[in-house]
C-alpha cells in the first residue's frame, strides 16, 4: 500500500521574478519567506527567471517512500528521470509530462516543514487546487490514481444544451412545438487530493458547441480549455485561491492592479463560487478565487 503523496510545492516561472513577487504578496497576500520562496497558505510557491510558455512549470509533491514508487513506476514500466535536488533533501524522480497529461511532476522524499496557514490576509486561505487542461480524465485518473495512488475526491460532469424551438400556432390546430439539438457543450472534471489542495483535471466535451462566445459558466469554461489546449497543448492551466469572502478578494486584486475577468462570483465546481482573473494582467498566470 503506497504512503499518499502530498504537494511539496509549485514552481513559477516569471520572467521578472521581483515583479511577480510583488503581485503574489500584493494580489494574494502571499508571505515571502526567502527570494524566490512564497508561502500561500500551506503551499509554498517557487520562483525562477524563466520565458516558456507556461508560467506554471511544475508540480512538486512529496513522498515519505521514494523507493518504493520508483519500483512501481519501474514495474508499470513508467519512465522517469532521477536527479539531484537541493543539499541535505535526498534526491527526487521527474516524470515525462507527455506521460502524465502534459503535467511535469517531481517527486521527492522532502522532509515534512511545520507550515502554519500563513497569509498576510485572513480572507485568502491559500491555494484550493493546481487546475489541469485535459484530454483524457480516463487516463489521467489511470496515472495519478491508479499508479500515484491519490485519492478520488470527486467526479463531476458540467453540460450545456443548444436547442432550436419551432413553434407552430393555429387557429384551427393549436399550437405544435419542434425542437432540435444545435450542440452540446460539456466539461467532465476531476479532482484528486494532494493533501491540503486538489489537483482539478478539465476535459472538453463538447461536441457541436456553436459559434461564438457563451456567457454561461458551463460554455465559456469549456471554450477557455479547448482554446487553451489548441494553443498549448494539454497541461498545468491554472491556479486557484481558496477564500472565505469572494468579492473582498476580487476587490482586493483590483485595487493591486489586476484586471477581472469576472467582476461577481459565478456558479462553480463543488457547490463553489469561482471568479477569474485576466492572466494578462498577473504575468501569464490565469489566477481564479473559490469560495467554498
């Protein structure tokens, strides 16, 4: 029976890490513990200076048993790479992200810290979960499930309907209504626990969605996944706060000069209320706000 994993930490890639620095404690209320090392919440966030294409570059997660998942991935015939890691914390695996959904992983076997919630804001509570842009839930759940061991928090499928309405009205036969199905737009999401966070996986199911923008949750949310997924490819696509008063968070963001996407909460995933952030407003990173 493998010991859980649990996330250690998420590494950033900015390309003005004083810069984004500044936005993390500004926006968020993140704590700089050391250059480059944030604490948001009970996850720290690593800095580097970095110009990819994704800011989200990695997903740290710790185990007490590296040994044993490095024979299980051998044993599943799973690649992996060992490397070095900081002095005095051992050494750590890295996966091929082609491998596990686009999502780069290093697991290491870092020692367990004292974290206190820590925030310079009691109304941001630190990070709800890393969100993935998806092509297969199947296959990810399979991985990270399956072979990691990370328990199912929760499965949802989010829906939208596109109907035609003919209606037929006489005076002599009534009336006769004909509908027909334009399209379907759908996400099917999964979360899968990493301790005090989640990881959300997203899949686009959508199957003649219609042309042009959705002002629905369900539509826009799925739209924001394939585009990001044609663009990209799948992968590490968002990060999201988990708070206690949504609109002071989104209040607060804006007055640190963030600009938003949604200017009230909307319905969200697990009975919550979401709203998003412009990442071109928060250097490339797409930010969003839950409150449970």
């Amino acid at each position: 029976m493998m010991t859980p994993l649990e996330i250690d930490h998420v590494e950033i890639a900015a390309r003005d890490t004083a810069a984004m620095t500044q936005l993390l404690v500004e926006a968020f209320a993140a704590v700089e513990q050391q250059p480059g090392r944030l604490l948001l919440g009970m996850t720290p966030l690593q800095l580097h200076e970095g110009g990819s294409r994704r800011a989200l570059s990695s997903l740290g997660l710790r185990t007490d048993d590296l040994d044993g998942l490095r024979r299980r991935l051998r044993d599943a015939q799973v690649a992996f790479d060992d490397e070095d890691v900081a002095a005095g914390s051992g050494r750590a695996i890295r996966l091929r992200p082609q491998d596990w959904g686009g999502v780069p992983l290093i697991i290491g076997a870092w020692p367990h810290e004292n974290r206190l919630p820590t925030s310079a804001d009691d109304n941001v509570l630190g990070v709800d979960h890393v969100g993935v842009a998806s092509t297969d839930n199947a296959a990810a759940e399979r991985r990270f499930c399956d072979l990691l061991g990370l328990p199912v928090e929760s499965r949802q499928t989010d829906t939208e309907t596109l109907l035609r309405v003919e209606q037929f009205t006489s005076d002599s036969y009534g009336v006769r209504v004909a509908t027909s199905q334009l399209g379907q737009t759908g996400l099917r999401v999964l979360f899968v626990s990493l301790g005090e966070t989640d990881l959300e996986l997203l899949q686009d199911l959508s199957s003649a969605a219609g042309e042009g923008e959705h002002s629905s949750s369900t539509a826009g949310d799925t739209t924001a996944i394939s585009r990001y997924i044609e663009r990209s490819g799948p992968g590490l696509h968002h990060l999201a706060l988990r708070v206690r008063d949504i609109e002071a968070a989104l209040l607060g963001a804006k007055r640190a000069g963030a600009t938003l996407l949604d200017e009230v909460g909307r319905p969200g995933s697990r009975r919550a209320q979401i709203a998003f952030l412009d990442p071109r407003s928060t250097a490339r990173i797409l930010f969003h706000f839950v409150q449970r």
